[in-house]
C-alpha cells in the first residue's frame, strides 16, 4: 500500500477519523489518518503515557489541513498490539515497523517528550526515511529530566481536574486557562476513544525516557548524526524536561530552528497552538534545506 | 495626519515607493511607506551604520504583503536632516518623535542590531505606542557585544565583495550564496538611494552600541519594563552579538517568543528570509497576547 491509495478522508477531523489498523509481522498498530491523500505525511510521535486521543485536535487538524497527519499508538499503547518496551531504541524499531507497514518510503516526523527521544533515534538511524524533524519538549540522550518529582507533584494536587493541567501548564492565569480548553478539546470524541493500560505502558515508558536521560551519549552522537532540518521547540517553564534541553539540541544539531515560548510548560504546543501550528507550516514548506 | 490618511502606494516596493519627508519640531525625516493604508503600521529601526536601502527588499517587501511598513532614517542618517547622537536613549527619543510626527498613535516595532537596542529603550518607556517588538540580531542592556574586533576583521577581508558578506553570514557555502544573493537584492535600487554620510554616522552609532552593552543595568530594568509581546530573533553564530544575548532576553522578558536559525551570523534575517517573514507574520497576526 502507498501513501496513494490509503484510505485517507478529507475532512475527517482527529475526533470524527475512524481508527484503522495495519499490520506488520509482529504488531497489529492502531492509527488514525487525516488531511489530503498526497503530500509528505506528518507522523506524530507521542508523550509519555498518552494514546492517540491525547493529542489535541486543536493542533492536529489545523496541521492536516494541508499535508497528510498520522496519528498511532505503539507498540502496547492504547489500541495497538505488543508490549510496551522499556527503552528508546526499540520504541523506534517499532514506530519504523509501522511506518514501513504503511508502505510509506519518506515522512516527517513530530515527536513530543519521549516522543521527541523516539523520533531522534529514528531521525538518526533511517536518514532515507525521515525528511524533516519536529522536536517538542524532549530532551538528547544523556540529558535533564525531572519525570518523577514533577509527576509526584501532579499526582498529589488532587484538586485538578486532570494532572496534564499541572503537568502542561504554568500556574499563571493565561497557561491554566488555554490548559481547560486544551483538556475540553481533548474529551470532545466519545465514540471509539482510544483506550489506556495503566502502569503496563507507564512503567516501561517511565522506565526508557529515565535511562534515555541518564545515559551519557558523548559527543552529543545522537544529535550529530542527525542530518535533517530540525524544528526544536519547548516552552519556557517546563518543569519536566527543561528548556534548556532544547537550547542544547539547537547548538549541537547541524541545521536546527529553535523556537520557545513565553509563560509556557511541558504543553506549550497545546497552549500556544495556533503559534505553534504556524511554525510547522512556515518549517516544513520551506523550501530550501536552509530555509 | 492620521494612519488613515497617509500617501501609502499600494503595489510599490522598497525598490520603486518614492522616498518621502516628514518634518518634526527639529528633524526632517526621510522614510518609505509601503504596504496596505490600514492595519498597525510595522517600522523598522536599522542595523548600524544601515540606511533605507541596507534593508533587505525580500524582507520589507513581503512584510508589507499584509500590513503597512515604514522604514526610515533616524536623526542624522541617510537623507534624514540632524546629528545622530551617540547614545540609545537620544535614539529611541528621535524615532518616537518621528513616529508622532507621521501621527501615529500606535505601531509595531521591528529593531535589528543597534535599531533592536533603541526598540527595547522606546517599548519600555511608552507602552501605549507600542503593541509588539521584534527584537533581531540585537543584545540587552549590558549585553555582549564583539563590534569592534569583528569590523576590524571584516574590513581587513579586502576580497571580500561587501564588509556585510563576512559582517552578516557565516563561512558556508549555503550562507555565503544567501549572502551574496541579499546583496544583489539591495542594489536593486538605481534612483534616488539613501546616501551614507560614513564616520558622521557611524563613530557615534558605534558609541551606542557599545556604551549600551557596556553599562549595566541591574536586574534587567528595561526587558522588565517590557510589557508588550515581544518576538526575539537570532542567528546561531553571530559573531557582533551572539545568540546567548537573545536567551537572556527571552528569559527575562515577561512574554517573549524566542527563535533561533541555524548556519546564520548576524544578518540571519535576511538568509532565512522567508521562514522570517513567516515567523513575524504569526507573531504579529496572533489575537492573544499569549499566543
């Protein structure tokens, strides 16, 4: 199957796609495709413990207006088939079976936090298959996180109607507010939501983006083998993994746009989304690899 | 007069728009306006030792697409009547009484290089007359500055086509072709160029420059003083004033944007210009303060 003739539907929103599925030799992946049948397809990467109804669709369908978006669970996530791995490297093996299973030769790729360390080791590895590189709010190999004291944080302010509120957000007015209509825009799909496995995805997950932060990679190998144009973006107050990661990123990538934003968190693409979504676009339409 | 009554020329450009006049209590100032008659006029505040035609037409002229841009000669420069003075906070006093003398009540400011120093002195001080502040290739008060030594080595490169080529774009082919590519764009013009008038301008541009950078300023007053939504520009190796200056005002300005582009000195906006100009229209066409 090429990009071609798969089943695409114009107009599909990330709330009304249906969920399909493709099969590779080991794992039945789950996936929701929209926006036009032809153009390079944006596949999405994602965060630590989220499914594909953890994206916005604020973000993504204002992306999928103009290029094919792919959104999928992993291996062991939400709908998919398989175990959820403990490490980076082989939740990249996996995602690159499901690109493949899709027949698809070339993409871009948006990854977001562990997300965002999945698409650096594809990035690295498949240079033929990846042409531009989203990095958000993620760290390199052998950089900083506070995963589990931001999570225990979260955790216990039980007031919060969600903990991706104190997770993705600042606690100024403006952040809080843009993070209840980010959840609101979340819940809107209530038929075939995505499903969650609890502690069976999150401890592996917790398990791979921890030791991707702890393990030294010198030289920054993994950055500098990275060839592709690269957007790298983080907000301003990201208490798990901090902008400073992204500032790091920009200097060791060999041709990367750093972008961050104001008053933001963990979720600044979801807070800033119509900024964000403009900087995509402006990114992956340029046409000149130094654009 | 008012914004709505100004001679604007729908369909010119920075190359053919007639250079005009407007005179204040004290100064006789020449400036271009192009672009549509309505909107918040942007106006551009220039490079040290720049004039009207050192901008970049690619830049001003796609800018201009979708709002009203004015560039013009502050106090001294080019065909502008007057002394430049020798220090930012005469500078920034010159471009408001300018842009009150156009009877503009409020604008966006787009500084680069020095001009992004007497944009920081003129958002701090009057709020009212500015909605949002570009800062390009430019430092903080107390900044980091390498003027002198990086004139001296340009003015020594002999074969060098134009002290900007080595001054504004790094030693890659891909930047050195954008270099020479923006200098091109910039000789367009053949009738009725600004004028350069040489030490007379930049002996006291050059004092500016570097007392600013050179006198602290505790706490970081004036990016504090900032209250406007501010979008902070650099290139990846400038080597006049390096990108670490545009983190620091990110992180000290209460609602910055930050972008940064790769393989780029301090004239990244001119080598990336499209992705620029993409970047200034998001920012300015954003309705939210917090988008």
């Amino acid at each position: 199957m090429t990009e071609f003739d798969m089943p695409g539907r114009d107009g599909a929103t990330l709330e009304t796609a249906p969920t399909r599925y493709v099969e590779s030799r080991t794992i039945r992946f789950a996936y929701r495709r929209l926006g036009p049948q032809t153009g390079t397809p944006l596949v999405l990467l994602q965060h630590f413990s989220g499914n594909i109804d953890a994206w916005d669709p604020a973000v993504v369908n204002a992306l999928a207006a103009d290029r094919p978006v792919i959104a999928f669970d992993n291996a062991g996530v939400g709908r998919s088939s398989g175990q959820t791995p403990d490490n980076v490297a082989a939740m990249a093996r996996d995602a690159v079976d499901f690109i493949s299973s899709l027949g698809l030769a070339k993409v871009d790729l948006l990854g977001f936090s562990l997300g965002g360390c999945v698409a650096q080791q594809i990035a690295a590895e498949h240079e033929e298959l990846v042409r531009k590189l989203i990095l958000v709010g993620t760290a390199p190999k052998g950089g900083e996180e506070h995963l589990l004291e931001v999570l225990q944080q979260a955790f216990s302010q039980t007031d919060a109607p969600d903990p991706r509120l104190p997770l993705f957000f600042t606690n100024s007015s403006a952040s809080r507010s843009s993070g209840l209509a980010f959840l609101k825009r979340t819940k809107v799909r209530k038929d075939d939501r995505d499903i969650d496995h609890g502690s069976a995805v999150t401890d592996p997950q917790a398990k791979a983006l921890i030791t991707w932060c702890a393990t030294p990679d010198p030289g920054h190998a993994i950055l500098r083998a990275i060839r592709q144009p690269t957007l790298v973006v983080s907000g301003s107050h990201d208490t798990m993994l901090p902008a400073n990661n992204a500032y790091t990123m920009f200097k060791e990538l060999r041709n990367a746009q750093l972008v961050l934003y104001p008053d933001s968190g963990h979720g600044a693409l979801f807070q800033h989304h119509e900024t964000f979504v403009g900087h995509v676009r402006t990114f992956l339409d340029a046409h000149r690899a130094a654009e």
